[in-house]
C-alpha cells in the first residue's frame, strides 16, 4: 500500500509541476493552481459512510469554490477544466441553491461559459455575476439553483481584484453568494458592512430569512461582523489542499430581522462515487434547513 500511494504522488507531483509551469502569470484569486502539500495523511478516499441524502422536509443551501473547474489533475486540450467532476460533487450534494466561486467565461484559459457547462450537467438554473474582465472574456461568481428567483441583484465590493456580492430571492429566503478579498482584513470587514447596509437598505421590513455563502478568505470572521451574522455551516476545514488547512468557506445568516429558521445538519461532505480531495482545491459545504 505504501508502494502504491508512492507511486501515485511521485506521478501526481509530475503532473503538478507541468500544470504549475502552464499557469504561470494567471491572475484571479486562488488561480496560481498551488494544490500545496498533496502528500498530507488525509485519506484518499474520506467517505466516511454517514450519507448526505436529503432529509425530508428540507432546503439545502450550499457553497462551493470550484477553482475554475480544474481539479488536481487537469485534462489534456484547449479546455484544462473537468467539468463532469465538479457537476458530479453538485449533484451528489442535490443543493435547491449552490453559491459557486472562482467561474471563467469564455476566457482563452476556459472557452466557454463554465456556469453552464455545470448547468447544462446538473439540470440547475444558472445565474452569473461577472466580477473581472479577464483573458478575452469574464471571470465571476455564481449560483445554480433548482427554481428561478423573484429577482437578482449584484453590488460592488473592495479588492485588489474586484469583487462583488450577489443577491438572488427565493419564495422562502433570501440567498447572497460571495466571494471575499482574499489580501485585506479590512477589505473583508467592509464587504460585511456594504452587505449589511444594502439589507437594511432594502429589506429592512423582511422577516424571512436572508443567507449569506461563499469564500470569505479568513479563518476568522471580523467581530463586527459577527454582530449582524451567525454562522450556521460546519467548523471543519474547507480549505484542505494546502500545509495549513483552514475553514474559509461559509454558510452565514443575517440576524437583523430576527428570522426563524432551524439548522437540522451541516457538513463538508464527501463520497464514496467521487474523492472530493481531487476536484477542487476548496471543500463544499452544505447547510439542511427546515423548510
């Protein structure tokens, strides 16, 4: 067995050089393609035989940062992306609304719209927020969901790299998918603020819920922040492909208007039909509420 799994990172290591030196120069969040320490004891397979069927009942929200769909090995041709993956880690997890992070379109790194490669593969209703123009063509953020919202609305947030919050409303909530500076403290704390002032802007008289899911580039979420949000996902790490795992992607939600809402379970999920380790260089994670 030791044999074995040293044969498969000496080859995923070759592999990881070659795509490493193909990504050279790429701009965006996260987009340098470091997959960090491969070699880590985290099994291979982390299935660990509870199940994440859906409980009756129930919304599921989600949040997943897909790292532009390419996953520790990348396939061969003009696309490097694996599109039937990360659709395949969607499906497993059957969220009713999916916050997607790190998305190109129609870029010459990607030549096509991404969001809809995993739409076309889910059967989920795409909806895309562009946040940077980039390499010929988009890169943003994005939500898949099971129902068409009322309505959708994207807002401006500070970064290094442009960034943006957007807002999709649901019959039952109010769904925010993010995607948080990841060089400033402060940039991460402001992007809180703006959020917050636009609700109370706008939904000031709201009593249902409103969720916020994303990465939000920190291991700790701003005090002040804290005031106005409660978070609801799991503390396990999301960021794992690295030599300091960390929990940076969450599921949050607004405490303002004194919802009712009830957690029945939260997780970072994995499967026996996919090692989730490989897909993305970020966990999803998952948030059933009573419906």
């Amino acid at each position: 067995m030791k044999i074995k799994r040293f044969i498969l990172l000496a080859f995923s290591g070759c592999c990881l050089a070659l795509s490493g030196a193909a990504c050279s120069g790429l701009e965006g969040d996260n987009s340098d393609f470091d997959f960090g320490d491969m070699t880590s004891d985290a099994p291979d397979n982390p299935y660990d035989g509870q199940g994440y069927d859906r409980l009756p009942n129930s919304v599921r929200l989600a949040t997943y940062n897909t790292h532009r769909c390419e996953g520790w090995t990348q396939n061969s041709g003009t696309d490097r992306a694996n599109y039937n993956n990360t659709a395949k880690v969607i499906s497993l997890m059957d969220p009713d609304v999916i916050a997607l992070q790190e998305l190109d379109k129609n870029t010459t790194w990607h030549q096509t719209d991404q969001l809809q490669e995993l739409a076309d593969r889910t059967g989920m209703r795409p909806y895309y927020c562009k946040t940077i123009s980039y390499r010929g063509g988009d890169y943003g953020i994005g939500i898949l969901c099971k129902t068409a919202p009322k309505n959708t609305y994207a807002g401006d947030l500070p970064g290094t790299e442009a960034r943006k919050f957007f807002l999709a409303e649901f019959d039952g909530y109010i769904f925010i998918a993010t995607h948080f500076c990841h060089q400033s403290d402060e940039n991460r704390q402001r992007s809180f603020e703006i959020i917050t002032e636009y609700i109370a802007a706008n939904y000031a008289a709201y009593t249902k819920p409103i969720y916020l899911a994303g990465d939000l580039n920190t291991s700790k979420l701003p005090a002040a922040a804290l005031e106005s949000w409660k978070i609801i996902s799991t503390s396990a790490n999301t960021f794992v492909n690295t030599s300091s795992p960390s929990r940076i992607d969450y599921v949050l939600v607004y405490t303002g208007n004194s919802p009712s809402y009830e957690v029945l379970r939260t997780a970072v999920p994995s499967y026996e039909e996919i090692n989730v380790m490989t897909v993305s260089d970020h966990l999803p994670v998952l948030v059933d509420l009573k419906k």
